[in-house]
C-alpha cells in the first residue's frame, strides 16, 4: 500500500519541484518515509497532539507521536496557534522548522450591516461530544433565570440531537432554547445575535470564533489550550472562563446582553482581530515559508 501511494506520487510530482503538505495524520505512514531531492514535506496539525485532558505537553497522542519524534526529518511541521508550537517545544526542544500559520476567515463586505436582536445568543458546532453543546444549554437556564427573553440558536447536526433535545426539555427551555439544523450562511447567524458561545473541549484552533468575530458577534468561551486564547482577549475582543465553568460562562453572557455598549464594543475590537486573519494575510504566512524553505536548497 505504501510502495503503491509513494509510487502514485512520483508520478505526480516528476521532475518538478513540489510542496507536500500533509493534512492528515492517517496519511502520514505513507509519506514518513517519501524522500526524494524535488519534494519538501510540510505536515499540518489541525488537532491537539497532546493527550486528554489537554494539561500535560509530554504525553503525546500516539497518532502525533510519528511525526513529532521524527521532527527533524520534516521540512516544516506547521501548527495553528503559538501555544501549542510551545507545547511541542516543550516537550521536543526548539525547532527551526516549526512554523505557525492560522487559518484565514473570510471578511465580509464593509457595506453588510449588522441588526443585532439584544436578547439573541448563538452557537454554531456540531452536535458531539467535543463540543460539548450541553455544556451551553445548561449555562442557559441560568442565563434565562436572569434574562427571562434571552434566546439560543444552536446551529449544527450530529449523534447528540436526540439527548440534547431531551436535556432542552427536561430543563423547561423548548421555548428559550432552539436546535436550528443546518445554515449555509452563518454569517447572516452571527450579524443577527449579541453573543456567540464555544463550549468545547477542544479545539485545535476553533475558527468558530474568528468567524463570529469578523461579523463583530462578541464570543464566550472556554479558555481551551489552543485556539480561542489566540485569539480573544478577556474582557477586549470577547470573554474568555474556565473549561466546563457553565456558571462563570452564564455570567459573561448576561453581562454583554445587558450593556449593548459593551457588547459593541467588544465587537468592534473583534473585528480588527480578525482582519489580521484575513485571506490575504494567510497566502502571505504560506508564502514565506515557501520561500524560506526554497531558500534553504533542494537536495
């Protein structure tokens, strides 16, 4: 298997010379070993490489564990957020070859205007486990105790419908709380509500955010090891609280419910965030370590 994918790439490849980006960590055995002097392998995190629950940078996920002890063989290992380069580091000692480049949003049109409802709260994830979106819904009950008009949209799909329908009912919120499916314009979600929330439990970057903070829909959410910590800064670009603090994560979303100036404020300073992960600002990231790597010779 692996002779015939490393076979299908040099035909692909010939004599030209190629950037190999490796997305996948089950892609990875069949290139570890793709040496050729016209190829560069760069291989991209898009998870945590460390293990549950997330607190200790030695113990590395095993599907990880290849790439990383084997850092040095790679052209470029690219992570998305400096954190977890940190972490890697920590754990592997200084790389010249780890490199950090986020993921882009994309703007939208300065003539697009926001009519945001004061009492919408919003969340876009799948309905699994990592997201934890019974961790939300249970923050707002405590939310509607205070806020009696206060709304959630969640918009997503997954194997968690049926028990997060149960846990809306059981908590007495069918009329606060609404499991919307599907949109193919979160966009339009987020210039509509005063507050977006992320409850994961992890996340390798959680473009969600930057998402909603491009629209400039201040975000809540639990400070993850990677990703939103990149993101927002408590209290000016958004709030961040402890993983799994459900209370502290109620509070913030009342109190920019509550002060409309706050919440445009933090939404106007979330959207000179984002701009600085604009479209433009990531080909120019990849585009240097194009040409850093070019640099540094072919062989």
């Amino acid at each position: 298997h692996v002779e015939l994918i490393q076979e299908y790439l040099d035909r692909v490849v010939g004599d030209d010379r190629v950037f190999l980006s490796v997305e996948s960590r089950r892609t990875d055995p069949e290139v570890i070993d793709y040496h050729r002097p016209n190829v560069k392998r760069l291989y991209v995190l898009h998870n945590p490489h460390v293990t549950p629950p997330f607190t200790d940078p030695k113990k590395i996920r095993a599907s990880y564990r290849q790439i990383l002890e084997r850092a040095d063989d790679a052209d470029a290992i690219v992570f998305l957020t400096p954190a977890q380069r940190a972490d890697a580091e920590t754990a592997f000692g200084p790389r010249r070859n780890f490199a950090v480049i986020p993921h882009p949003v994309t703007l939208p049109p300065a003539d697009v205007a926001a009519e945001r409802d004061p009492d919408l709260v919003v969340m876009l994830a799948r309905l699994d486990q990592q997201k934890q979106v019974d961790a939300a819904i249970r923050a707002f009950a405590e939310v509607v105790r205070k806020r009696p008009r206060a709304r959630l949209e969640i918009y997503g799909r997954g194997p968690e419908e049926k028990a997060l329908r149960a846990l809306i009912s059981g908590l007495g919120l069918a009329k606060s709380v609404r499991l919307a499916g599907y949109t193919s314009d979160p966009g339009a979600v987020y210039r509509r509500a005063s507050v977006s929330l992320l409850t994961s439990s992890y996340e390798g970057f959680g473009l969600v955010v930057l998402e909603a903070m491009a629209h400039g829909c201040p975000v809540v959410s639990f400070d993850l090891n990677y990703g939103p910590g990149d993101m927002i800064v408590d209290g000016q670009t958004g709030f961040l609280v402890p993983p799994g603090d459900t209370a502290a994560l109620a509070q913030r979303t009342v109190e920019v419910l509550a002060d409309p100036a706050l919440r445009d404020r933090l939404g106007a300073a979330g959207v000179a965030v984002a701009d600085t992960f604009s479209a433009d600002a990531f080909l120019a990231r990849w585009a240097q370590l194009f040409r850093t790597l070019d640099a540094a010779g072919w062989s």
